[in-house]
C-alpha cells in the first residue's frame, strides 16, 4: 500500500489542485504527464484545520491507491484581493498550508488563484446546469482552473 509517507519512484506522479474554503475544499488532479488539470471531488472540511489535512491527506492515500500515482506536489488556490492584498480568507489559507506542509513531505505551494471561482461560476452558468448542481461543482471546477493555471506557467517538457 502506498502512502503520502512512502514514495515509490516506479509509479507515475501527479500535481495535486486544491481550492480551499471553510466549508470545502474542492479538488482537481494533473495528467501523468502535468499538462492537464482536471475537477476531481469535493472535501467537506471539518471544525478545525488540524482535522481537514489529517481528513486530506486519508484522501491523498485513497486516491494514490485508486489511480495507481504518487502526488509529487499539491497546489492551493491563495485567495488574494485584487490589490493584491490579502484578506481574511487569505490568513486562513497560510495557516492551512503550514499545517499541511508539517504533515507531509509532499511538496504544498500557494498559487495566486484572484478570479478563479468568478471564471468557474461563468463557465457553469453557460452550461445547462441547474443552479443548485451549479453550486455543488462551482469547488471542483475553481480547483481544476488553479491547477490548470498553474500547470501552463510551468515551462514546456521538452
């Protein structure tokens, strides 16, 4: 059994996105190859953030084992203002990452993820989702953009 702990070189890696809220985290996964993101599921966040990463990182292992993949980095969305700044949301996604950074030796990055969820609910609402399914996907789709955002600023394979 694979776990976040125990690094395998003979099987493929993988990047993995996250889009952090206070009541979901919404997932998203890389191609074996880091050039495609996409939307993956939704964690519902617990109480308090010791219990989401300790909840995240069961999720990375099941999913390590389900795709037959190690994630060789995770990236989360850094909700910035558009000056810039960083707001309330902003502080609670630091604090998330320090913790998950002293849980595992996987790899965590903050990616600047400004107008990600706008881009993800105008993309839905072009589609023929309901409202309701709309809001239910809204995390997943946010986490994919993130990723996929982060994956094109990486230079070309060669």
């Amino acid at each position: 059994m694979e776990t976040h702990n125990q690094p395998n070189k003979s099987l493929p890696t993988r990047i993995l996105g996250i889009d952090y809220g206070l009541k979901r985290l919404g997932l998203a996964l890389s191609d074996e190859r880091k050039i495609i993101a996409s939307p993956l599921e939704t964690l519902q966040a617990e109480s308090k953030s010791e219990l989401t990463v300790a909840k995240l990182l069961e999720k990375i292992d099941a999913l390590c084992r389900t795709q037959r993949c190690q994630i060789e980095e995770i990236i989360i969305g850094l909700p910035l203002m558009m000056s810039g700044r960083m707001g309330f949301l902003a502080d609670e996604v630091k604090h998330f990452v320090q913790l998950l950074a002293q849980a595992t030796p996987i790899p965590v990055k903050m990616w600047d993820e400004r107008l990600s969820t706008v881009q993800a609910e105008r993309s839905l609402r072009e589609s023929s989702l309901t409202r309701k399914r709309r809001s239910k996907v809204v995390d997943i789709v946010s986490a994919a953009i993130i990723l996929q955002s982060y994956l094109d600023s990486r230079p070309p394979l060669i």
